[in-house]
C-alpha cells in the first residue's frame, strides 16, 4: 500500500496543534516556533500533493478508504480533485503567513498570572483548523465531511472568543461582551446550519444507502440510484442553507462583520480566506455532484442571491466606519462572485469560481493582515482616526494599496483573472446577470478607493504621526502575498491547469454544455 | 524582429518594478534610470519602425505570442502582441514624447524628496500604455487600460497630502471605472458572440453577427472610450486630474493617455463600420464634448484647467473625426499625434511659468512674463499657432483635414457637424488666445507668495519664499529642451505627415480609407477656418489685449459662472450621486442592522423565549419529574394499544 | 393458580409503588416505593416466564435484583449526606440538585 499523502498532509498540523497545546507555559516562544515549523512542514506535504496530482488522471487521485463505521456503511474516504488540490494549497499556504502575522497577538499578559497558556492555545487551535479544513477537501465520504464541517466550528469558536482583537473603542469589559456575541453568532448560525444539513445528509442515507461521494454520483450517473424529484430538491437545500451560511450569502451573512471584526487580523483572515472556502467548495463538489437537478432547478434564486450579495456586499462595504467590518462586507461581496460563478454552469464560471476562491484568500489576506498590522499600531479600527499615514510608513501604505487593489481586481493581479472568468461565465448563460455583476466592480473601486484616502493620505494626523513602518517579520509576511499575487496575475496557467478538468467533470455531472458562440450556432 | 516587440513593454516595466521595490538607495539616480529605460523603449521603437518602413505596406504587421495567460475550457486569452502601423505610430508618439517628459521631469522634479517614486510611476505608466496599444486582443488591452488609470491615479494622487489631490485622483479612477463596465460587457459580448476576443478573428468573423449585437458592443466600447478619453457624459475627472505634478498632465493627461479613447475606437474600426447607429452616437458625442470642453476652457483662470478644458475639446475632434468612419479614422489619429505634439508642449510650458512664478497656478496674477522667460514664451506660442490651426503649423494641417471630413458626411448630418467643428475652431482660437495674453502680455500683476501651509510644504519650487513677489526665470535646459523639441513636432509634423499623404498611406492598409466629397470646396472650407479663427482671436483680443485684466475675476455672465464650475456637471454629480449614494448606503447600513441581523436575531430571540417557558418544566422537585415521565410512559403505552387495535 | 392472578397482583404492587414515589416526600419511603415498583416488576417476569414455560423471565429478575442492590448502595448514601447537610429526608428540599 502506498503512503497515505492526503491523511499525512491532515495529520501533520493535528499532530502539530497537540504538541504546540503541549508546551510548558513559559516557553510561549518555543510554541510560536514549532506552530511555524509545522504549518511549514504542511505546506510542504501540500506541495508534494500537488506536484503528485496528475491534470490528466483520473478524477479523484490519491485516494484512501477504509472502513469507519462499518454499520451505517460510513467510511474514511479521501481523494483530491483539482478544485481539492487547488484549495489544500491555498490552505497550507496561507497558515505560515496567518501565524506569523499573529506572532504577537496571543502574547502572555505581563500582569496578570494566568494559569492558562494563551499562546499555546492560540496557535494550536490555528493548527487544528488547519487539520480540520484539509481534510474536509479531501473527504469524499458525506459523513466525514459532515463531522469535520461541524467540528472546525469549534477551534473556530474559542479563537474568535477568546483572542478579541485589543484595538477596541469601548472598555475592556464592553469589548468582552462584543466578542463573546461574535463568538456566539457565529457559532449559532454554523450550528443551524450544520444541524439542517445533518437532517439531508441522514436523508441521502435513506435514499441512497451509504454515504459515498463517488459511489452515489456513479450511480447516480448510471441511473441505477434515482430520487424523487421532490426528496431531492429538499436533501439539495439542506445541504445548500448550511453552505451558504459558511460561505456566507445573502441574507444570512451578517454573523460574518461580527466575527471578523471581533477576531484578531489573523484569525478573521482564517475565517473568511479559509474556513469560508470550505462552504463555496462544498457547493461545488456536493451540491452539484450529488444532485444535479435539483441545483438546475434551483441556479435562478441563487443567482439572484448572490448577485444581491455582491451589490449589497459593496454598498455596505462603503458605509462603514470600521475597517475590518468593510474588509468584511468587501467579503461579502466577492463570496457573491464565487457562488455566481458556481451557479452559472459554464466552464468558465466555475473555473472562475474556483480561481476566485484561491485568489480572494490571497487578496484579503494581504488586505486584512495590513490593516491588522496598521490598527495594532494605532490601538484604533476607526477609519475616522487614520489619515496622512502613507507619509508617516509608505511601504505600509504602499502594501495595502496593493491589497486593496486585489481587491477591486485591478488586472495584472490574480483576482482580475478569476472574477473576468466569473463574468464571462455568468454573461454567456445569464447576460443580464453578467451586466448587473459588472456594476460590483465600481462598487469595489469605491470602498477601497475610499478607505484608502481616508486612512493613507492627507494631512498626517497627530496621533499617527509616529506609527513605525512596517517591520521585518511584517514584511515578510506581505511580500510573498504580494509577488504571489502578481505571478498567478499574469501567469495563472499552474492553477487552471489542475482546475480545468475537474471543472469539465463537473459540468459533465451536471449535464451542461457551455453555451455555443452565437456566430457558431448560426452556421 | 518580432521579439523585440516585447522589451518595448519590457524596459519601462523594469525601471518601475526596480524604482518602486528598489527603496531610498535608488534615491541619488533613481531619475536617470527611469529616463534611460524610458528612451530605450524608444530606441527599441524607432528600430522597429525602420524595419517595419522596409517591407510592403501589407506586410508590415508584426505579431509576438509570449504564452497563454488565462487559458481554460472554451476561453483563450494570451499575452501576445500585435505591431501594426497604427500601434507603432502610438508606440513612437508613447516613446518619444514620454522620454522627453522624463527629461524635463528631471528638473521639475528636482526639490521632491519622493523624486523616485515619481520616475517609477511614469515608468509603469509607458509600460502599461505600450502594453494597451500592443495588445493583440481586447483583454489584453484591458489589462494595459487598467494599468494607465492605475499609473493615472497614482500620479494624479503623487501630493496625496494634499486632500484635493488624493480627491481627485479617486475619482479620475472611479470615472474610468464607469467607461471600464462598457469594455468589460463588450468583450463578455464578442466572447458569447463569436467566441474570441482578438482583434483579428472579430474582425473577419463581424459577418455573422447581427447588427443588434455590433451595436451594442460598439457602444459599449464607446462608453469605455468615453471614460478614459474624458468625453461627455464622462468628462468630470479630467479637470480635476490637473492636480498632478505637470508633467504628467502632459504626457497622461494631454499627449497620451487620454486618447486612448480614440485608439479604442479606431482599432475597432472594423466593429464600428458595421455599427452605424452606435457611428452617430460616437459623432454626437465627439460633437458635443468639442464645445462643452471649448467653452469649459473660456472661462477658466487656472492655466491648467484652461488647457484640460482645451483637451477635452480637442479628442472632441478626434472621436468625431472616428466616429465618421473610414473619411476619418486617419485624421482622426493624425490629430491625435500632433495634439500629441502641442498640448505636451503648452502642459510644459504652463508648467514651467508654474515653477517661475510660486506655482501659481490663477492666469490673472501673470503677466507681462515673455521678457522673462524667452524659450518658453517661444515655445508656447508655436503650440499656441499650432492648436488654433494656424495655417502651415501642425494643427491646421490636421483639423482643417477634420472639418472637411464632417462637412463630406453628407447631408444636414454634415452640414450640422461641419457648423459645429468650425464653431469649436473660431473658440479654440478665442480661449487660447486669452491664455496667451493673460499669461505672457499685458501688465504684471503678480501677487506675493502665500505664506507656506504645513500641509502643502512640499510644493516642487525651489525657492519659495512666502511673502515675497516672485522672481521669474528660464526654468534649467532639462527642461526647455524638450519644450524646443516639441515646438519643432508642433510646428513641422503636421505639414510632414500632410506631405504627399505620406500618413494617410501609411495608416491605409490598417484603417482603410475614403475620400469624402465635402458639399462646397476644400478651398472655401479652409478660408472659413482661418477667418473663424481670426475672429475668435480678435475678440479675445479685444477682451484681454486692448484692456487691462482684472486680479480678481469678475462675476460674469450665467454662461461664465456656470463654464467655471464645469457646466455644473460636478454639481450634478454631487447632488445625484454623491449625496443619493451616501443615503443608500446609509439607510441600507441601518437596514442589514435591523432588518437582516433583526430578522435572524428575532427568530433566535423567539426560540429563546421558548426555551424560556420550557425552563420552567425543569424545577428539580424529583416527583414532578417522575410524574411526567409516567404520564408519557403511560400515553406511549395508550398510543401504540390504540395503533394495535386500529 | 392461574398464573394471571400473579399479574394482577404485580400491577397493583406497582401501581401503589408509583403513587408513593408521587405522593410521599420522604426520601426512605420514595426510596422503599420504588423497590416496590422493581419488584412488581421482577414477579411480572417470573409470572410470565411461568406462562412461557422457559427461563428467560427469571435471569432477568436476577439481574433487577443485582441492579436493585447496586442502587440499594448509591440511592441510600446520597440520601445519608443529604440528610447529614440538611437535616431533613424530603426530596422537595433538594431540588437545586446540589447539597
């Protein structure tokens, strides 16, 4: 039997968070460090994944199954497609850069004695997450993926929690009580969600016998498992509602503005650029696979909703004060990009979509974790208290505008590619769709443009006046962001190529065809 | 020969990744880097254009593919450019001119401690232009459109401490970011209409499209053209823009940057001629922004916006000439290069006047500078002959050749448009002249500099001494002589490309061409040109030439008042869009609060009211327990008899 | 005998237990009611194991015996140290369910 990549490349973080949760509490350093090596290590594990994934081969590679719960027929099933590996990479990449911008944010308190190890439990929780999010792109066994879908909720908790961001306008006391409403929304709506989608999937079992991803879709495909088209509209939706409340859509994102405003920088970058993804990627793989029809019956209200999220996204983006809560909404909107190019049913759409999952985690993260840098600086997330600061630290001035360039997707950067792709995507089936998504991209413009004004240039304000530029450890976190940007910008070949042809079993799955060129389709 | 195509994208494009990343070591001759690669750029152009002038009129396209850029199922975009004579004429026009605003950058620049930064700026921007005229398909052009209004924001923006300046570069982006939707659907529609976007298969695919669709993606493509060529309904971030550095109000926002617009519309060409209904709107709107840009100009009394104003008229003319077709598409681009010439030209010498005199900026505290500044007044005022269509000068040579083309539209069409271009010449004749005479004759009435504010204490001026009247000089020879080199291009180029049609030969075989038949002779056109013109500079003549010009502006007439302030466009866009946008994001921040979050914390709050009641089942007395868990037992007992007995 | 009446008897036994678990708030009675309760049941089992003709119904009336005394032990230890704290048997008084 071959060595089991997929469970090492899980395991290794896992293994990580307890050794990390294990050190003494005064060598808080040393955890901080073996955290780094770890999520290193696992980086690399993920890189061997990908360089050992074959775009031509077939379409889960590397698989391992065994059996779990042998009564219910569940099973421990792993295997990657290109939309996995694209996803484990974006993941593992993005740890290192999330710990080491967090280096100093779980630092022991000087005064009081606590007997718990802050920085241990910290980064060991970053780690778990980690563990929890690998694995679940690679499940293909529904009940896998279901327990760690719900079980990522609860490092996610203790993180938001627990680690609350110190740039707080109230008292000690008030930002408290804020963090635990963000730490408790969040965990409410994930857990409505996951327990909606636990009824679905006891109801896939029912109908189909046993909960694995390949086994059901063959037979699905084969037509030797068919459903009513009732109980398969109600099993899509439960699966769908606890999707797009992780992912989030519209109307049912508003735990997210708490929760990343709440959280540390890191932690919020954690949420949106990872454990997001795994709600857009579960439609992508779950969704659509296991009930076709049922997500065609269903694209036009989720094209709608989501074209609502890009627009409302954006709007709110510009109305707010605070910077992580526009970082947010800006979230918000582009989670809308992606579940509309899901839902296009193109190629290019869903190529779009997936790219565009990779890239809004690397935008935000180099956006988010610049502002995290600026408001521990400041001691403020006001965007009313900022102003001149490009004077005071260019380089960090000059590293958000990148970020927030990515944002608005200016091309040249990597977000450019995949949200043209999901326009192009969404045009070709959906045109009014398509044009409505385009009004997004002035929007995006606006509230970037708009906080970076206010917060980078001008007269320089007296309480900035001294903010230090950005430090070596900063620096280098941002910069690899930044060229990585700038590389899978121009030259995104490496990734559409391992997306593309799970891309076309997909569309295969759905029985969909790209819409023929109209020149074409006249001859 | 072909390979080279890329340095030329390449040179500029290293000089600001090195610039930009390269820190304050670079400080010391961060400039002269900059500059260097800016003239290899054009080198490498001028060998090109050697080569290319040594093959057959039909064979001197170039094409270069470096790799595929976005390549996924059914969607194919590369990196790959297209040299043809129309993109060489731009990449020589981008090249040359841009060296020559590096040089001259050099000295203007000389007091800014963020020197490099600028250069590095001005490098991106060459890049990013020459990426957008060599593209070989519309994404890629995209890409190199969103790269100039990227360098076109940074640069607007280069005194960010300056709040107006920071404000004016947001819009200029946000403006451009309206025109961009329009490129974006165009290129969504020739993708879903003939499954590509490179100009070649389009073109010769155009057939089987309907002509509903042409309309629509030429108008689409117009709506981009109108945004970053600031065209009416799009024009409001132009005037703004020129709280720039000078230079680059020179090179991005007179000489090339803003006529991207044009070359959209004649690189299309193909597209548009199939288009006629979108061809008119293209005319009406070239129509209407020639005047409204010429009588922004009139009245304002900063020299830079007179001139933004004059800008905007200008590509008026171009995107008319364009929109007319084939009769056009030449000139339309002939104008471009010599407007190329002049207004990079007067953007420099108002810039140097600008550095002689404190950098003020209000034309009514000049005066009387042509003894103290010789070379500039010179060259001024061969760009001044130049865009007024003195005959021989270059301007002449190229708007003579448009007004005769509207005129040949036929028809009241014609004569309309022909009424209308004439009427814009005999205005550009009347505002130029008015800047002429305000700036260089007449009385000094110069003002004391005004005490330094902290927030502005980093003005470009050498010697800036609050409270005292200004000294005025030649600025350094870094600077006057690309002002000499342009005012040889504003004088010579038009009576060049004129000769023997040497640019209409030269453009043919990749716009195509028509000879209009203009209504009355080409004779009685030209006279009418040149006697509009003496009366537009007559009557500016008498205005501010015979009589003294007041320090402070009068109040003028409601035309006056309501030119200063843009016609009120900005009025509009303030009311409407600024105010409306505030509200709705307002009301809507309020909505998401207590609507949305209500809606789901209301039902959260329901089920706890719920969990409230059910609290109280949970007393801790042990017997009211065990009697409820007798009564169930003794109900499930009772239910499944009865479900037996049925 | 007819080895229904044993049944009847078993019911009633039960059902006079369960009234005393509801009715009575000393903690020894409820506690001797519900060791009526276990073995009303423990007769039903012998009784229907008598009717079956097999064994079935007396292993498990064992293992209600052995199950009986177990919580014969913890039943009457809680009900010392509550009645150490409190002075006083009754099940109303500890229903915060701490001592």
């Amino acid at each position: 039997m071959s060595f089991p990549l997929l469970t090492a490349t899980a395991a290794l973080p896992a293994l990580g968070a307890v050794l990390t949760a294990a050190v003494p509490a005064a060598r808080h350093t040393a955890a901080k460090w073996l955290a780094l090596v770890f999520s290193l290590a696992t980086l690399g594990l993920a890189a061997l994944v990908a360089v050992r994934f074959d775009p031509g081969g077939a379409r889960y590679q590397l698989t391992e199954s065994h059996a779990w719960i042998a009564d219910f027929g569940v099973r421990y099933e792993l295997g990657v497609d290109g939309i996995g590996v694209a996803l484990i990479a974006l993941t593992a990449l993005l740890i290192p850069f999330v710990i080491l911008a967090g280096w100093h944010d779980a630092d022991p308190d000087q005064q009081s004695n606590r007997r718990w190890r802050p920085t241990q439990g910290f980064f060991a929780l970053i780690l778990a997450v980690e563990a929890m999010v690998i694995l679940s792109f690679e499940a293909t066994d529904v009940f896998l993926f279901y327990i760690l879908f719900e079980a990522m909720l609860i490092p996610m908790y203790f993180l938001i929690g627990g680690f609350g961001d110190r740039a707080h306008s109230g008292s000690d006391e008030n930002a408290a009580a804020q963090r635990s409403y963000a730490a408790v929304k969040f965990l409410l709506y994930n857990l409505v969600g996951g327990l909606i989608m636990l009824a679905a999937v006891i109801g896939l079992y029912v109908v189909a016998g046993n909960f694995s991803l390949t086994e059901i879709a063959e037979a699905r495909a084969a037509g030797d498992l068919t459903m009513a088209t009732n109980t398969e509209r109600w099993l899509f939706l439960g699966f769908f509602f606890a999707f797009a409340v992780k992912a989030p859509l519209w109307p049912l994102h508003t735990w997210l503005p708490n929760a990343m405003g709440e959280a540390t920088a890191p932690v919020a970058v954690l949420i949106t650029a990872v454990v997001d993804k795994v709600g857009t990627f579960a439609m992508l793989r779950f969704c659509l696979q296991l009930f076709p029809e049922a997500s065609k019956w269903a694209t036009p209200v989720i094209v709608v909703l989501a074209l609502v999220s890009i627009i409302y996204g954006a709007l709110l983006a510009v109305g707010q004060r605070d910077i992580k809560r526009l970082v947010a909404y800006a979230s918000i909107s582009h989670f809308g990009f992606i579940i509309l190019g899901i839902f296009a049913m193109t190629s290019q759409g869903q190529s779009g979509a997936t790219l565009y999952m990779v890239n809004h985690g690397i935008s935000t993260a180099v956006l988010m974790l610049v502002a995290g840098f600026l408001i521990t600086r400041r001691g403020s997330r006001l965007i009313a208290d900022y102003g001149g600061v490009q004077k005071v630290a260019p380089i960090l001035a000059g590293t958000f505008l990148i970020g927030g360039l990515a944002t608005l997707s200016l091309p040249g950067l990597a977000p450019f590619v995949s949200e043209f792709l999901v326009l192009v995507g969404t045009f070709a089936r959906y045109p009014a769709a398509g044009i409505v998504a385009t009004v997004g991209i002035v929007l995006a413009a606006l509230y970037v443009l708009v906080l970076y004004q206010r917060t980078m240039t001008g007269p320089v304000k007296p309480e900035v006046r001294s903010l230090p530029d950005l430090k070596a450890r900063e620096l280098a976190v941002v910069a690899p962001l930044i060229a990585l940007l700038v590389l899978l910008g121009v030259f995104p070949k490496p990734l559409t190529e391992i997306v593309d042809p799970a891309v076309r079993h997909t569309m295969s799955d759905v029985q969909q065809q790209d819409p023929r060129p109209e020149v074409e389709a006249a001859k | 020969m072909e390979n080279l195509i890329a340095l030329l994208v390449a040179a500029p494009l290293l000089g600001a990744a090195v610039l930009l990343c390269g820190g304050r070591r670079l400080d010391r001759y961060g400039h002269l880097l900059g500059t260097v690669l800016a003239a290899a750029s054009f080198v490498i152009g001028a060998v090109l254009f050697f080569d290319m002038l040594g093959r057959g009129a039909e064979e001197r396209a170039l094409y270069q593919t470096l790799f595929a850029w976005v390549p996924v199922e059914g969607f194919q975009a590369n990196i790959a450019f297209q040299l043809d004579q129309l993109s060489m004429t731009f990449v020589l026009l981008i090249s040359g001119v841009g060296t020559l605003i590096h040089v001259y950058s050099i000295g203007y620049m000389e007091h800014d401690e963020r020197r490099r930064r600028f250069f590095g700026y001005l490098n991106l921007f060459l890049a990013a232009m020459l990426l957008l005229v060599l593209a070989d398909n519309y994404l890629l052009l995209y890409f190199g459109w969103e790269g100039v209004g990227l360098a076109s924001y940074l640069l607007i923006g280069f005194w960010q401490h300056k709040p107006s300046a920071a404000t004016a570069a947001k819009k200029a982006f946000l403006v451009n970011r309206v025109g961009d939707i329009g490129l974006s659907i165009a290129i969504m529609l020739m993708f879903t209409t003939f499954g590509t976007f490179t100009f070649g298969p389009v073109f010769q695919e155009l057939d089987g499209a309907g002509e509903g669709t042409l309309n629509a993606i030429a108008l689409m493509l117009l709506l981009a053209a109108c945004g970053k060529s600031a065209q009416v309904p799009l024009q409001s971030w132009l005037g703004d823009a020129m709280e720039g550095p000078t230079p680059v109000s020179a090179l991005i926002h007179a000489a090339t940057m803003v006529t991207a617009g044009v070359y959209l519309i004649t690189r299309s060409g193909a597209i548009f001629n199939a288009a006629p209904d979108a061809q008119l709107v293209v005319v009406v709107v070239g129509a209407v922004t020639l005047l409204f840009g010429a009588i922004v100009g009139c009245a304002k009394d900063d020299i830079k916006k007179a001139l933004a104003g004059s800008t905007m008229s200008q590509i008026g003319y171009m995107v008319l000439a364009a929109g007319l077709g084939p009769i056009g598409y030449v000139f339309a681009i002939m104008h471009l290069v010599t407007h190329g010439f002049f207004k990079a030209g007067l953007f420099l010498g108002a810039g140097s006047v600008m550095h002689a005199m404190n950098d003020e900026v209000d034309m009514r505290k000049y005066g009387g500078l042509r003894k103290y500044m010789p070379v500039t007044f010179v060259t001024f005022g061969l760009g001044y002959l130049a865009i007024i269509g003195f005959p021989g000068l270059s301007g002449f040579w190229s708007k003579d050749k448009i007004i005769e083309a509207a005129f040949a539209k036929g028809g009241a069409e014609g004569w309309i448009l022909g009424a209308v271009t004439l009427l814009g010449a005999g205005i550009t004749a009347y505002y130029m002249t008015r800047v002429m005479l305000m700036t260089f004759f007449g009385e000094k009435r110069w003002q004391p500099a005004p005490a330094a504010d902290a927030a502005t204490d980093v003005e470009p001026s050498a010697d800036h001494h609050p409270g005292e009247l200004p000294h005025p000089h030649e600025s350094p020879k870094s600077m006057t002589v690309p002002m000499i080199v342009l005012a040889f291009g504003s004088v010579f180029a038009g009576a060049l490309f004129s000769f023997n049609s040497s640019f209409v030969h030269w453009l043919e075989p990749v716009t195509r061409f028509e000879h209009g038949h203009p209504p009355v002779g080409a004779a009685v056109i030209t006279t009418a040109t040149v006697v509009v013109l003496l009366i537009g500079a007559g009557i500016a003549y008498a205005q501010y030439g015979r009589k003294p010009v007041p320090v402070t502006a009068p109040r003028g007439s409601l035309l006056t008042r309501a030119a200063r302030r843009d016609l009120l466009q900005d009025d509009f866009n303030h009311v409407v869009l600024v105010r409306g946008g505030e509200h709705l994001t307002r009301s809507l921040v309020y909505l998401d609060h207590s609507l949305v979050d209500g809606v789901v914390n209301g039902t959260a709050a329901s089920v706890g009211g719920l969990s409230g009641r059910l609290r109280k089942l949970q007393n801790g007395f042990a017997r009211s327990y065990a009697l409820s868990m007798f009564g169930g037992t003794a109900v499930l007992i009772a239910a499944t008899l009865l479900m037996r007995g049925v | 005998m007819n080895p229904v009446n044993y049944l009847y008897l078993a019911a009633l036994l039960f059902t006079i237990g369960a009234t005393g678990v509801l009715i009575r708030r000393n903690a020894i009675v409820v506690f001797m009611c519900v060791e009526l309760m276990l073995n009303a049941c423990n007769l039903a089992f012998v009784a229907f194991s008598r009717m079956h003709g097999n064994l079935d119904g007396q292993i498990i009336a064992f293992f209600t015996m052995v199950v009986a005394a177990a919580e014969v032990v913890v039943g009457l230890a809680i009900i010392v140290s509550l009645f150490r704290s409190r002075h006083s048997a009754s099940v109303d008084d500890a229903s915060l369910m701490k001592l």
